[in-house]
C-alpha cells in the first residue's frame, strides 16, 4: 500500500511542512481530503486504495485539481487510513499522496 510519509499540520500524511510544536491536529473526520492525485486517477483507484482501511461510502474527485475526497463508512477507518500515512509514503496510481481530514 502507498500513502506519504511524514506529518504536517493538520492531521495528515504527506510530505509537507513539519506541525508547529503545540499546535493541534484538525479534528478526525470519515472524509479524507487527497491531494497529488495525477489526471488519470479514477475513483476505482481510490476505492481500491482506501478499501483495506475499511468500506468507502463515497468518492468526490475534483477534477483537474489533482484532488479528491474519499469518504470512509466510520470515522476510525479514517483514522487508520491516515494514522497509516503518517508513517509510511502513499501512493495512488503513479505519484505519491498528499492527505488530511476534511470538515
């Protein structure tokens, strides 16, 4: 499985700007905001992608943005899905992804 490696704020995976020291982690949510995504990523891959962290609800792919949101049945499979990305790179389809929760 492939997610990005590394925190930044905001509760996420990726490999962005480090969390500043004391700040908090946005508040969990079953709705995962994805970013990095290349043109040819289709909502199958992303099911595909999230589908062992537990059933997606929906997928909302947000069109030449490079971007998605993946919405997972419960909230602790969210969790999962990026408590995992946290520590290990992500990858859907050819590049890595970018992610964190969405309100």
């Amino acid at each position: 499985m492939a997610f990005g490696g590394g925190g930044f704020g905001g509760g996420g995976f990726g490999g962005g700007a480090a969390r500043p020291k004391g700040a908090a982690l946005s508040t969990p949510s079953p709705v995962i905001h994805l970013r990095g995504l290349s043109n040819g990523v289709t909502s199958t891959d992303l099911v595909t992608f999230a589908h062992p962290f537990g059933p997606v609800r929906a997928v909302m792919m947000l069109p030449n943005r490079g971007q998605a949101l993946v919405e997972m049945e419960r909230e602790e499979d969210a969790v999962r899905c990026v408590d995992y990305g946290q520590t290990s790179p992500v990858y859907v389809g050819d590049r890595q992804a970018f992610g964190t929760y969405s309100r």
